[in-house]
C-alpha cells in the first residue's frame, strides 16, 4: 500500500545518505540549524527535525541569540547547538543522529565544538552544505563532498536546509515587527514621551500609529512632525524589506 511505498522510499534514502556519509547507522533522525542574524538585528536561529526523511514540524524550535553581541554566525551557532542538546541530554530525550549546519566549514566548526563541549561528537555526525555550490563539508574531513546534483541525499540535505531557513525567516520577520516600540518611537526627533502618549491616546496602539498616513499623523501633531514620523517608518519598512530579500536570497550558508 501506499504507506508501505513511502516507508520503502524513505528507508532507501537514509540508507543512501548513510552509506554517502560514512556513518555507521540510519540518520532517522535528523535535525538542520539556520541562523537568520542578519545585521545584527534581532539574530534568531531556527531547528527544524524530520524523522524517517520527513518534516516533524510538531518538534521544530526557534531561538532567540542571547550571548552573542552582534552579526557573529559562528557564535550563534556554537551557542544555539550546545543549548538545543544541553536540553535534550537534561531532560533524557532521543539525541539525532545526524545534524545538517547551514554554512560552510566556519559554521560546521563551531556547531562540532558545541557537540565536543558536551562530549556528543562520538554519537551525532555534523554535516555543513554550503549553498555556493551546494557542496557538504564533515567535521572530520579537511575537504568537501560533491554529491551528484540528482542524488536523493543532497535532495533530502536541501530540502532541511531550505526548511531551516524557511522557518527561520518566519521567526525573524515575528521578532522584528515586535520591534516597533515605545523606544523605538522616541528616538524620533521631536517625540517626547507627551507626543507618544498623545499618538496612542488617539490610534490606540503602536501598530495603528505604524498604519496611520502622514495627513492622519497631522491631525494629532505638527505637520513638521507628521513627516518626520511618516520618513522614519517608511525608513523601516524599506530597511525590513532589503533585510528580506537579501535574507531569502543569501541564507547563511557560504
């Protein structure tokens, strides 16, 4: 039946990614991260799990970065890996057997120190696809892997990489729309706290005042003022929108 077809399907995969690999069981369990840290704001990283070569979306997690002081892909990583697996280990859940890093020998090294500071690296194969040309680089190897462009193992590498990514964009676009704040306001020349309160009072909410047209923000304040405000989000929005594409058309991988 069609269930059986795809566990067949399925089995065959892992066993061609073992074999390309050289690890020694099936990677059932596999887990990719992706870091979305773009200049430096708001840096997020997502992990996404498939189980028997599919999505177990129910197990993905997002991070927020929280000892790393800027665009620092490296440090995002190490910190990201050793939380993720400091967890599992603490709460005694099933370890993958295989993790796939966004990026290229940098990341897949500090990703690999993580696993080696938690005495992990005898028991989880890391693996690095960098997007330039697709290439798979192994901790214990000094030169990459070229897999066949058609090969179902760098299908099934792509297809975590490019989920990762995926799902980290969504949480980097969640964090950063949360990032229009009071303070953010207030560093507007001319917005006082009294100017601020007064633009809620009237819209109701950061987000309204973030909608409103400059003629709307003029029936409230100066029209001086109205096109500061109006300048400076349209200043974010255009920033936001570069960050995006530049985002989605880069990754992290080199």
């Amino acid at each position: 039946d069609k269930g059986t077809r795809q566990e067949q399907k399925s089995k065959k995969i892992l066993a061609t990614l073992r074999d390309d690999l050289r690890m020694k069981v099936y990677p059932v369990h596999i887990e990719c991260f992706d870091n979305s840290n773009l200049q430096g704001t708001h840096p997020v990283a997502a992990c996404v799990v498939f189980r028997d070569a599919v999505p177990s979306k129910k197990d993905y997690r997002h991070f927020s970065i929280k000892s790393v002081e800027g665009p620092d892909d490296f440090a995002s990583m190490k910190e990201v890996v050793t939380r993720r697996y400091s967890r599992l280990l603490a709460e005694n859940s099933p370890l993958p057997q295989l993790i796939v890093i966004d990026g290229g020998k940098g990341q897949l090294s500090a990703a690999y120190a993580a696993l080696q500071s938690l005495g992990l690296e005898g028991s989880i194969t890391a693996a690095g696809l960098a997007k330039r040309m697709e290439e798979i680089y192994l901790a214990t190897d000094k030169t990459p892997l070229f897999l066949d462009k058609n090969s179902s193992s760098l299908r099934l590498l792509m297809r975590l990489r490019n989920e990762a990514h995926r799902f980290g964009i969504t949480f980097h676009r969640e964090k950063r729309s949360a990032g229009f704040t009071r303070s953010a306001l207030l560093e507007i020349p001319g917005v006082g706290p009294r100017t601020l309160e007064k633009l809620l009072h009237h819209f109701g909410s950061l987000r309204q005042i973030s909608l409103a047209s400059q003629e709307e923000l003029a029936g409230v304040v100066s029209s001086v003022l109205a096109q500061k405000i109006t300048a400076w989000i349209r200043g974010q929005e255009s920033g936001h929108r570069c960050q995006d594409s530049t985002i989605s058309s880069q990754g992290t991988g080199s």
